[in-house]
C-alpha cells in the first residue's frame, strides 16, 4: 500500500517534469522562431533594453545619473542631438560607470546596429 503510493507520486512526478520540458523547449522554439521573423526595430529594442534606465523622469538611473554628470539636456538618450552610432554601440558593448554592458548573446551585432541607429538619426528629425 505504502509503496504503491510512493510509487504513483514518484510516476506523478516523472511525468510532470517530462510535461513540462516538453512545454518549454515548445515555447522556446516559438520565440526563436518569432524572433528570427520580426524585422529588427530599433525603437522596439530599446524600449526593450534600454528604457527602464533611460525614460524620462525620477526613478531611470541612466537618466539620473546622465542629468548629474553631464546636465538636465543631455539626461534623456531620445531627446540627444549629439549620439553618435559609434559611440552608442561602444557604450552598450562596453559598459560605462553605472551602466552594465550587453553581450552579443543579450543584443545581437545586427541589433546593436538598429539600436544605434535609431539613437543617433532621431536627433536628425
Ligand atoms: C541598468 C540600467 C541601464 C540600462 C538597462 C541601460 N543603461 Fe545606458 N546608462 C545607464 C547609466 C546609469 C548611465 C550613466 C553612466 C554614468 O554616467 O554614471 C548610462 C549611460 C549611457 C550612455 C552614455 C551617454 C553619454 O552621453 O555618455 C549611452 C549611450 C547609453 N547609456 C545607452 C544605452 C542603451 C542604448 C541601452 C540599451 C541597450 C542602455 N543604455 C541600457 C544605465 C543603463
């Protein structure tokens, strides 16, 4: 009886966690899938990436500390005149002071390339 029982929660088990790789590795050909298909946006990455730090107002530490260091008219990346893409994909590459640096499995070459782009001819308009 008792061993009937372990037995049928050990099977339980088994077959949940069989369940559930299968689920994830579905979901996880899904985005791949997905994501190879969406066109590369740069304004989509960087409210992906980039704007829980750099939105405008109290509480984006990029923002923050951007406003400090360099003034309130350079706070914003979207509002900048003056980025560069040269520029924008060293700092995402490498990081700077409180900013952590992305790798290209975070941000791929071809995204970085959309990402700096859009940064530096928004200024243009
Ligand atoms: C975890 C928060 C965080 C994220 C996410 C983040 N940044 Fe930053 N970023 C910062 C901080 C903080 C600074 C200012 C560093 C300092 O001066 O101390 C900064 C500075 C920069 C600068 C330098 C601007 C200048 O004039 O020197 C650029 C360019 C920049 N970030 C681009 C990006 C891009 C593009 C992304 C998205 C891929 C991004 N950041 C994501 C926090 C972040």
């Amino acid at each position: 009886m008792m061993k009937a029982g372990v037995f049928r929660a050990l099977l339980v088990t088994f077959i949940t966690c069989l369940l559930l790789s299968c689920s994830e590795k579905q979901s996880v050909d899904t985005v791949a899938v997905a994501k190879a298909e969406v066109p590369i946006d740069g304004a989509e990455l960087y409210k992906q990436y980039c704007i829980a730090c750099h939105a405008e107002g109290p509480g984006h530490p990029g923002t923050m500390r951007l406003g400090i260091r360099l003034g309130e008219d350079k706070a914003v990346l979207t509002k900048r005149t003056d980025l560069q893409a040269v520029y924008v994909k060293t700092i995402v590459r490498q990081g700077i002071l409180l900013m952590p640096p992305f790798r290209p499995s975070e941000i791929s070459d071809a995204e970085l390339e959309a990402l700096a782009e859009y940064l530096s001819t928004i200024t243009k308009t």
